[in-house]
C-alpha cells in the first residue's frame, strides 16, 4: 500500500483481487486493498473523492476485520480463554488497542467466556487425565482464567465424592503400571502417593486412595 495523500484522492479503478478483496487504485497512483466485505459497508465508488482522514478509517476497518477474523478462525478450532486468543494475535503483531477492540465485541457475543472454557477444560482433563483440583486451579490460572471463575468451576466440578473416586481411579490405574517392577508396598505406596500429588490431588485425598487401593495404612 502506497503512502496516503493529505488532499483528497478520487477512485480510478476499482477491481477484484482475489476471492476476499479488492483493489481500489486511486488518481495519485496509490492504492488500497481491502476486504469486500469493508468495501460494502464503505458504498465505494468509481469516481468518489476520498479524503486522507477516509482513507485512513477504511485502512483501520480492514485491519481490524483482518483480526476479526483470524480471532473466530481460532475459536472455530477450539474454545479458548481471553489469554490465550490475545495471546495469539499479539504473536501476529496486530495492534494491542485493535485487539482488546475484536476482543471485547467476542466477549460481547459470549464467544470469549473464560467460565465456559473453565467448565469444558477441567471436564476434559478430569475425564481424559483425572487430574485433581490442585493441578487445575494451576493450569486454569496458567491460562488467564480469574480466581472468582476457578472458584466457581472447582465448586461445580469437584464435589467431595468424585474428587476421591477420580483420585482411587487413577491410583489404581498406577498400581497396574507399577506392579511389574515388584516393589516393597511402602515403596509402592509413596509411588502412588506422589504421582497423585503431581496430578494435583491434595494429601487427605491421595493419602485416602492410596489406602484405599493397597487396603493398608502407610501414610501418617
């Protein structure tokens, strides 16, 4: 795109591009490409005059359909948090104050909902990991998701109940992996204990499982 002028420049040629775009090429010998969609919305002319200030608006409204609709494309792959598409399009160095723009309109539509990606990620990795709270809590603050909103999501998504029983599962599903290497059952025992931890269970929680499966009091 060639420099804009200060005065006022009239369309000469307008012509498709490609499929998305079109060129609009103007009597300084500047051009624009933009969006069809933006050219629309403009009501753009051959032979309309368009003034420096115009041009300018039209380059700001084809860059932010440009983010637009790279933001959906990602969100159409995966749900994401707020950080995480930010994260994103800064990485395709869009402008900050353009982005928060795009990013307010999702979240305006609840195609950002950092609550909803915390729900559908902590099911996802309860029912594929068995990941306990504490490695959750971790992950979903990793992600940008507030505190309030993890609250809410570890009240929902870890009752009492099934929080022990993901914890004996995955307990169970170690002690399987472990028992061919013949250990000691104290040995066995810490094993589990700590592969729990890791997988963000709590010490009541995994001391629990772990004596749940073995049927013996280790830990004290």
């Amino acid at each position: 795109m060639s420099s804009l002028c200060h005065n006022k420049m009239k369309i000469e040629k307008i012509a498709k591009k490609n499929r998305n775009n079109v060129v609009i090429k103007f009597d300084n010998q500047s051009e624009l490409v933009i969006n069809y969609e933006i050219f629309l919305k403009g009501g753009l002319r051959k032979g309309n005059e368009v003034s420096s200030d115009r041009f300018s608006f039209l380059v700001e409204e084809n860059e932010k359909h440009t983010i637009k609709t790279d933001a959906v494309n990602f969100l159409a792959r995966r749900i994401h948090s707020e950080k995480e598409l930010r994260t994103k399009l800064l990485r395709k160095k869009y402008k900050p104050n353009m982005i928060d723009e795009i990013i307010d309109e999702l979240k305006e539509k609840e195609l950002i909902d950092d609550y909803k990606y915390g729900l559908i990620f902590t099911e996802e990795k309860m029912r594929t990991k068995l990941w306990g709270e504490k490695r959750i809590k971790g992950e979903l603050i990793k992600r940008g998701i507030n505190f309030d909103l993890i609250s809410q999501v570890i009240k929902e998504k870890f009752p009492e109940g099934n929080k022990l029983n993901n914890a004996i599962a995955l307990a169970e599903k170690k002690m399987k992996t472990l028992s061919k290497y013949d250990l000691e059952r104290r040995k066995l025992a810490e094993r589990i204990y700590s592969y729990l931890s890791s997988r963000g269970y709590d010490y009541q929680t995994s001391k629990e499982a772990v004596e749940k499966v073995l049927d013996e009091n280790f830990i004290e």
